[in-house]
C-alpha cells in the first residue's frame, strides 16, 4: 500500500484538467496516502483546492525554475520528499526528468527513453499523436501524422490500470474554487448581469490558429442569440483580445447592450466561477473548453486541426462538429493550404449547423445555469457530428 504518491503534470490548462479524474482515482483505492500533484505554476487556480489532493508542487518553468540547472535544484526538493509512488502523465524531458530521479520507490507512467531506463514500467500514451518520417507534412521525404485513438483521460486511468492494479474510478473532471475566488465570480456577475439573464459563454481564442473556428461565424452566431434575448459574455486570456475585438467589429449588434467582455480581465480561478452561471459555451478547442466541463457547463466545439477522439469535450451532454476535410485531423499550427481553402476545415463547418445545436440543447436544458444542472457522473462521451455523413 503506497503513503506518499506524486502525479506529474506540467502540460498546459486543457491537459492538467485531463488529469483531474487521475486524483479522484487515487483518492479512492489509497484513502490514507499523502497524494501530491506537481504542475506548473501558471495553473495553480485550476488545482490547488482540489478536494482529492493533499498538497501541491508548482513548477514555475518560464521563471525561476527554468533551466537545467535550476531543475536539479527543484529535483533536489522533489527528493526530499520521499515519494514511495511516482506517477508521470507527462512526456516530455522536463516532467521524465523529475520523475526518473525523484528517489521514489516506484516510478511509472509515460516518460522520454532515456529516461525510461529509471523508470519500473513506462506506458505509451495513446491519446497522443505521433509523427511517422521526417520532412513537413505532405512533402518528400514523407512525413505523416497519426492521431492518437484514446480519449486522454481514458490513457491516464489505464496508466493506473497496467501499473497498479486498480481499477480506477472515474469521476469526471473536477475543479473545486476557494470560497474567496467564488465570491469573486460573484460580485462580478452580478455587476453584469441580472438573475433572469441567460448567458452564452463564447471563448472563441485558441493557441493555434487551425484550431479557431471563423470569428466573422462566432459574430452572426452571437447576432442570432442577441436577437433571441440572450446575453453573450466573451472569456479568454489576454492574447485573444484582438480576436475578440475583431469578432464583435463584424456584428450588427456591436454596440448592444447584451455583449460582456471578461477577455483577459479575469484569473481563472474567476473565470470558471463566472462560467457557472452561464447557460451555453460556444467554443473552440482550448483549456477554458475543459475548464466549462469541469463546472458542469454544456459545451459545443468545432474541431478542426484537432484530433477527436484524445480531447473530445468529456461530457455526454456537449456536441463536438468535425471538419469535413479529408486532412482533419492535420496537427498542423497555421493551415499550409491558400486561398479559398486556406482553414477549409473551419471554414466548412457553417453557422446555421452550429446554431441548430445551440438551439437545441438550450431548448432542452430550458436555458438553465449550469450550478442548476444535473450532474453527469459516468456520462462522459460527447456526441460527435461527422458532416461528411450529409447529416445537413
């Protein structure tokens, strides 16, 4: 029986909130072991008050603990620790590093080869994708992208599966505030809002271009709810400002009233206190999708670049549109293709499909908060509309 276990993740916001079922998991078959989460500091909002860890280590990988040397230091207190469980959900030197000489009694999970040699049992991860050849996509020599074929967390629940011997409970992502940052949340809402307002969150950045669905489509869907009665805030972080204000540049109601702007005004932690409150999210693939299914909160995605089956929104309730282009899913950062056919993935998922959906599920959950809604434990498959199936 293990006393004293670390769960690695220093991936990015979508990634950690992935991990969160791997918590409750072990919360469960080791009931009086000490459970660590590591993550990078930047996301300490999501994590810290989750009700299934005891504690947790931040990594701040852009500042002081940024550098090789600086590692070995941050190993040193990882050491310290005594862990007689390491478990890393995290491929990448960094996290391997950390777990291969963290001193552990047990080290497992996914790790980088050299590294997997400190390791009891490594596990491949088959959520993500992997690159077969060298060269850029599509060109000689050949290069090809093969997505990943298992949700995330289903990958993270069969590490503890293969390497423990459990059969891990799976509760779904959580993420707990503290009393503090829901007050927050709040206060704010209630600046914006009146009790009777239902809200569509519209989180419409993503870290890659190829994962953003048309922001002149995000206006007339948002032009459409306006005129509907419902009130639209728009979430995201700082870098999605422009896009935001470009977006609400191209609507008729530009200038009404119903539009709320919390981009890049808001920690996480307040965001998803806000995202409570609201009805609908409109979004693309990104952290904040995930942060919505964590607070019970139906979401509706359209993928492009995106590969379904590892990120899929993990909720029953939420819809997902796949691009109908025969190179989706393509990895790729910025769409190779020109002219019309520059982003056809995105461009080819059109606003009268997405808004039968956004009709539909706001029609049958009668507009409703999501703090009102019912949980969904055990009910975690999204429903997948292939457009190529001529479904519209």
């Amino acid at each position: 029986m293990y006393q004293n276990i670390l769960v690695i993740n220093l991936m990015q916001i979508g990634d950690l909130m992935l991990t969160t079922p791997v918590l409750g998991a072990l919360r469960k078959a080791y009931p009086q072991a000490r459970l660590t989460l590591l993550a990078d500091t930047r996301w300490r909002d999501l994590v810290e008050c989750n009700p299934h860890v005891d504690r947790c280590l931040f990594m701040d990988k852009k500042g002081a603990d940024k550098g090789w040397r600086s590692l070995w230091c941050f190993i040193g207190k990882v050491r310290a620790e005594k862990f007689d469980l390491v478990i890393n959900l995290h491929r990448n030197e960094r996290a391997s590093a950390v777990a291969a000489f963290s001193g552990a009694k047990k080290i497992v999970g996914y790790s980088k080869p050299l590294f997997a040699l400190f390791f009891d049992q490594t596990l491949q991860n088959p959520s993500i994708a992997h690159h077969v050849g060298w060269g850029p996509l599509g060109m000689f020599p050949p290069h090809k992208y093969v997505p990943g074929w298992e949700h995330q967390v289903h990958a993270h629940l069969q590490v503890l599966r293969e390497t423990l011997g459990i059969e891990p409970f799976d509760g779904g992502l959580e993420m707990v505030l503290s009393e503090e940052n829901q007050q927050k949340a709040d206060r704010l809402w209630q600046e914006h809002f009146a009790p009777e307002d239902k809200v569509i969150a519209f989180n419409i950045g993503a870290s890659w271009e190829t994962k953003r669905w048309l922001d002149r489509y995000f206006a007339e869907c948002a032009d459409r709810l306006v005129e509907q009665g419902y009130k639209i805030a728009f979430f995201g972080g700082p870098m999605d400002k422009s896009i935001v204000e470009k977006c609400i540049g191209q609507m008729v109601h530009k200038d009404s009233s119903c539009l709320h702007i919390f981009t890049g005004q808001v920690s996480l932690a307040v965001l998803a206190g806000l995202l409570r409150h609201c009805s609908l999210m409109l979004t693309t693939d990104s952290g904040p999708m995930h942060i919505g299914v964590a607070m019970n909160l139906p979401v509706i995605t359209m993928f492009g670049a995106s590969p379904v089956p590892g990120f899929y929104p993990y909720d029953g309730r939420s819809v997902l549109l796949k691009s109908p282009e025969k190179c989706h899913p393509c990895g790729i950062h910025k769409c190779p293709r020109e002219g019309a056919e520059n982003l056809a993935c995105m461009k080819k998922i059109p606003v009268p499909v997405v808004m039968h959906f956004v009709e539909d599920l706001l029609a049958e959950y009668q507009g409703q908060p999501a703090y009102k809604l019912p949980l969904h434990t055990g009910n975690y498959q999204c429903r997948v509309i292939e457009l190529t199936k001529g479904e519209f």
